[in-house]
C-alpha cells in the first residue's frame, strides 16, 4: 500500500511540476529577432579605426599580419607627402580569420579592432574577403582617446622629434635594414 501511496504522490508532484511551467514566460530568446548584447571584449568582425583627429590610425606597418597565424591580413604601403604611412590597400579574409585577437594585440597604434559583431557569415566564401572601404570606420572605436603619435613623438613648429626635453632622436629604421 505504502509503494502505491508513493508512487501516487510521486505522479501528482510530476504534473504540478509541469501544470506550474504552464503559466511561466517564456525565456527563449529568439534569434535574429533577438540579438543579445556582448561583452565589449568579446571577439569578433574586425574593423579599422580613426585617431581622434578623423585621421587613420593605421600606418601600414604590416605587424598585424605578420603575427596573424592564418595569414589572411594583407596590404600594400604608401606614405603622403607629409611622410605619414598608411595603408593603399588593406584585406582581410573573414572565411579563414579564427578571431583570435592577435592582429589587435600586435596593433601599436590601436588602429585594428575586434568588436562583439558576430552575424556577418554569408554563404558565399568569397564575400568574406573584406576590403579596406568595409573595414574603416568613422570612429575611434574602444581607444577614444589614443593617438600614436603622440606618443611615437611630433614635429612642432620650434623642435622636430628627438630634440623636445629628454626626449631620444627617433631610431631611421630604414637605415637598419640589410
Ligand atoms: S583575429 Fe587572429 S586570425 Fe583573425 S585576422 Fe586577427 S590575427 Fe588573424
Ligand atoms: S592595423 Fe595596426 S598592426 Fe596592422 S598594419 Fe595597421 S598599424 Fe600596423
């Protein structure tokens, strides 16, 4: 009798279980109606960023794509008339990127950018190769406030780089060069 009693209760705790979720919101988030936001740290499509002048950080100097382990960071350098490099042409191919951060962490000037965007699969392989017109963007993105060169020194109207107080003369890396 007493296993008949247990097993009875036992039932009646089962459909008061699932008679309560009946009533109960429910929690399923439906995507891509519902897209949950990320952490700002979060690894994702890459962008190329602007000093807070507008300028472009990037000054082509291939780091990022050296340190990439895929290899799917490409581009050609060129220099303004004032001296200052960036990049004429800049790739990258999301269909083999594995979003590891480290083209980010290699950037001095902070110019490449992970961001928690993460819905930009296509179907089509080709169309993972991202150009530079799709990857600059018009803000500074998680650095507001840095610009390399400020820190890599300037040239003002009274002193060139190297000559401001305790400041060393800037190292002509293309004197180094084999
Ligand atoms: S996140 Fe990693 S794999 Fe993707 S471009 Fe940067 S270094 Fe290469
Ligand atoms: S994105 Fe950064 S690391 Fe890559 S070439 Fe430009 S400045 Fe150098």
């Amino acid at each position: 009798m007493t296993d008949v009693l247990e097993s009875v209760k036992a039932l009646a705790d089962g459909f008061a279980t699932t008679f309560k979720h009946l009533f109960r919101k429910p929690i399923t988030e439906e995507y891509p109606e519902y897209k949950r936001p990320l952490p700002v740290r979060s690894r994702a499509r890459i962008i190329l960023t602007r000093d807070p002048n507008g300028d472009e950080r990037c000054v082509a100097c291939y780091l990022c794509s050296a340190v990439c382990p895929v290899s799917c960071i490409s581009m050609q350098s060129t220099e303004r008339s004032n001296g200052r490099r960036y990049a004429a042409w800049f790739r990258i191919n999301f269909g083999r990127c594995i979003y590891c951060g480290l083209c980010e962490e290699a950037c001095p000037t902070s110019a490449i950018q992970l961001t928690p965007n993460f819905d930009h699969c296509k179907r089509e392989i080709l169309s993972m190769v991202y150009e530079k017109e799709d990857l600059l963007v018009d803000h500074c993105g998680k650095d507001p406030d840095y610009n390399f060169y400020r820190h890599a020194g300037i040239s003002t109207a009274k002193r060139d780089k190297g000559e401001h107080i305790n400041e060393f003369k800037p190292v002509r890396v293309k004197s180094n060069l084999p």
